[in-house]
C-alpha cells in the first residue's frame, strides 16, 4: 500500500506539472523568440526561480548529500557560499552583456552572439558542438539520480530502470510541448516548492532526533565522522575547494539552460534584482540539504554503495508521504532541469549547426521545419542518455563534476571577447580548443594528470584557454568578416 501511495503521489505531482506546462503551451506564440526564451519578458521573481529550478538538479539533491555525509558539511562553503557569489558575479558580468547585445541583435544562443561578433559559422559550430557534449552527461545525470531515488525510496519495488524511463517520458513530452514560457512557470512552482519541502523535511527529522544540539552531537561523538566539525580535511583541501567552486560557478553561466536565461530577462531592473538575490537562494538551499546529508552520518543512517543518503534519511524519519511529496519534488525538479536542457540543446543544434549546414548547401531551414526537428532532436537525445544511463558507468558527481569542469572552459574566452577589444577569431577558437582538448584528455588519459599540486585539470584548464586566448590574439590579425565594434558601441539598457 505504501508502494502504491509513493508512486500516486509522484506521479501526481509530475503531473501538476504538466498541466501547468500545457496551459502555458495554449498561450505561447509560433515564433522560435518565444518558444526558446518566452519573447524576453521574464520578470524578477520567474528569471529567478526558473534559472534556480533549472540548477536544481540530481547534483544538487543526491550528490551534495551525498558528499557531505560521506566527507562533512564543508560542502556547504563549496556549492551554497563561494558558488553562489561566483555565479551571481558572472550574471551580471557576462548576463547583462548579453542581455544589451540579445536585445540589440535578436540572439538566442551563445554560439550566434559570438559567431555574428567573429563572422564564423565555425566557430557557432565548435560552440554548438561542445555545449552538446556536456549537456549529455548532465541529462543522463537526472536520470540516474531518478532512477536511484526511487529505487532507494520504494525499497526496490519501483526498479533503477523504471525510474529512470518514468522521468525520461516525462521531460520528453514537456519539452515537446510547453517551451519556455511553460518552462519557466513550473520551475517557479517547482523552486519555490522544494525550498519548502526541504526545509520543512530538515526540521522534521530534528524534531525526531532531539533537535539541531542532538544531531550535531551525535556527529562529534560518533567516530566515523568526528572530524566532520572541523574545517580542512584530506578532501576539502583549500585548493580543491577553491577549483571546485570556481569551476562550478563559471561552469554554471556557460550552461547552455542558464546562458539562455540572460537573454530572457525583461529589463535591466529584472536581471539586477535577480543576481542580487541569488547567493541568498543559494544559501537557503542547499545549507539544510547538506546538513541533512551530514546528520544522516552521525545518525549512523545506512546507506548501501551506490545509495542517496536524502531519500533513506526521509524514508526513516519522516512519514511516508512526507517522504515521497519530498522526493516527487526532487524528481521534478531534476525534469526541470532536464526539460531546460533539453530545450536549450534543441536550440542549439536547430540553430548552431542545422541552419549552417542547410544554408552551405544553398537551403534554408523554415520555421515550421525548424520546430519539427527541434522536436525529434529532443526525443532521440533524452532516449539516447536514458539508453546510457541503464549503465549507470559513473558517480552523480563525477558525471556532474564533468559537466560543469568542461562548460566553464569556455567562460574565460567568452569573457575576454565581451570585453576585450582586441579579440580575434583565431584567439577565441585556439583557446577554446585548447582548453577543451587539455580538459578532456585529463578525464580519459591517464598521462594528463587530474590534479596539480592539488588544483583540478579543470581550474587549469580554464587557466589554458585564457593564455592562449590572449596570446594568438595578440600575433594575429582580426579576420575580415569579423564586426569588432558590436561588442563596445553604446547599447541602449531601458
């Protein structure tokens, strides 16, 4: 019986969803402007959720529990502090920047904003083409957190597999159907909501073990995690901590999901008051979730190898409904961000490598036949990482640590050609391909190393693509279809 109301209310909940994003659907215009970014009219409190919903992800729910109940609470200084100032930095360093120059010339992805700047469809490619190659690993990851916590949540009733293929049915119709307006309207739901639920979840299970003193205790006393209450460890090494957060934080603003939304902002007031308030979101999050993961350690909770701590320390804590609304929530939110993704890849790929290719060829991509294969890219992508997720080949953070590592290779050279004029074509590409080939031969060849003197391939990889960057730029002459003043000539912000 208890099987029966777990699912119910799952699939209740998933539902809800839908039916908000079907309503959304009904008001959505035919255009791609406002199927890919809702015609840019996002205000604060959507721009915000929707942009915190999208990163609320398997990483966020399973993995930073995860990593705290088996290294400690520092996690905490990691993901919800230095994260989420890092991030709110580059929101409006890079977002506003964007933002003027979307508003100026009608981009909605990345790889046009840079491939119009350096007159290249290459390089719009090269941009289309790596931001697909990490947005796989990262749609696979929501579905193996799915799978898993349902699995741990049901007790094995509800099988890795069937939990894995009931979010992937999900987030494909969705997305085939609602786009961002629709989108952005059940991340707010879903964001605001799982901000309740988890710290309504937190202070039930103190409520049941005596309170934050009785918990904290319980982790100075119990000698599996007695150092867990000191800062500094063989983990959290200042310089793993430090890479990690940057690498997140940078990797995050040039998510191909999140990059989307600085485009889709309202007005200047709407992205100022959003970056303001996300270190704040950040904060409220993810400190009770990873507590939570912490506690779960002194608590003695078991957690099988392979397990999420958060459903297991709900399911012995909390009511089983309780238990199951709060992980309804959590597998919502993963769609959320797997819909996000699946929605912005479509873009890419529709706009950043069909259009070119089409037009090489002396044919143009209509509207209509760019919606029908932004569509059919959207189901064969999510079937293809629900296909490899079967295989589950990788931790939910290592499988988001490289997401996040390879997205922020491309920050640095983003950044200098935002606001350095003396860019050209060959420094932006040699130093996004130069880091992007440093940054992967780290992760499959053992003779590039993972970790400098503690620093991560990734934070060095991003130090990389910034030298060569600057360097081929400086012996290099600007190509002639290159438009170097769209960057710096005066762009209305009202």
């Amino acid at each position: 019986m208890s099987v029966a109301l777990q699912l119910g209310i799952i699939v209740g909940y998933l539902l809800l969803a839908l039916a908000v994003g079907l309503v959304a659907y009904r008001m959505t215009d035919r255009t791609a402007e406002d199927f890919y970014l809702a015609s840019r009219t996002l205000g604060t409190v959507v721009l915000l959720f929707t942009t915190f919903a999208t990163l609320l992800s398997a990483f966020t729910f399973f993995a930073g529990p995860n990593i705290a109940y088996a290294q400690g609470p520092e996690w905490i200084l990691v993901m919800g502090l230095m994260d989420g100032i890092i991030f709110a930095v580059l929101w409006y360093v890079i977002g506003y920047k964007q933002w003027l120059l979307g508003r100026q010339y009608g981009y909605v992805t990345l790889g046009e904003m840079l491939g119009d700047r350096f007159g290249s469809k290459r390089l719009r490619g090269l941009i289309a083409g790596i931001s697909l190659l990490y947005l796989f690993p990262y749609v696979m990851l929501q579905q193996v957190g799915a799978g898993t916590a349902l699995e741990a949540l049901t007790e094995g009733a509800v099988p890795y597999a069937a939990g894995a293929g009931l979010i992937t049915a999900f987030m494909i119709l969705y997305v085939v159907v609602a786009g961002m307006r629709g989108i952005a309207w059940t991340d707010t739901l879903q964001g605001a909501f799982m901000l309740v639920t988890t710290w309504v979840a937190t202070i039930w299970v103190l409520a049941a073990v005596g309170g934050p003193g009785a918990a904290t205790e319980a982790i100075a006393s119990s000698e599996a995690t007695s150092g867990f209450l000191s800062l500094g460890s063989a983990y959290y090494t200042p310089q793993w901590m430090l890479s990690t957060a940057i690498t997140i934080g940078f990797g995050v603003a040039m998510f191909p999901q999140v990059n989307q939304r600085f485009f889709a902002a309202g007005s200047k007031t709407v992205l100022k008051r959003s970056f303001a308030l996300w270190p704040i979101l950040c904060v409220l999050l993810f400190v009770p979730s990873f507590m939570l993961g912490a506690w779960a350690a002194g608590l003695e909770v078991a957690v099988p190898e392979g397990g999420n701590v958060l459903p297991i320390v709900l399911a012995e804590y909390t009511p089983v409904w309780f238990a199951a609304l709060v992980i309804a929530g959590a597998m919502a939110a993963m769609m959320s961000s797997s819909d996000s993704m699946l929605l912005s890849g479509s873009s890419y790929f529709t706009r950043d490598l069909c259009r070119p290719i089409l037009a090489f060829f002396g044919r143009a991509l209509s509207e209509r036949g760019e919606d029908l294969i932004a569509r059919i890219g959207v189901v064969v992508f999510a079937s293809a990482a629900f296909l490899a997720s079967l295989w589950n080949p990788a931790t939910l953070f290592e499988l988001g640590d490289a997401a996040f590592s390879g997205f922020a290779q491309l920050a640095l050279p983003v950044l200098v050609a935002l606001y350095w004029r003396r860019t050209t074509r060959s420094g932006i590409t040699a130093g996004i391909l130069a880091s992007q080939t440093f940054y992967l031969l780290s992760l499959f060849l053992s003779i590039v190393p993972s970790s400098y003197a503690g620093w991560t391939a990734g934070i060095v990889g991003m130090g990389v693509g910034l030298l060569v960057t600057v360097a081929v730029s400086l012996v290099t002459t600007p190509a002639a279809a290159e438009r170097r003043a769209i960057y710096f000539e005066r762009l209305g912000a009202d």
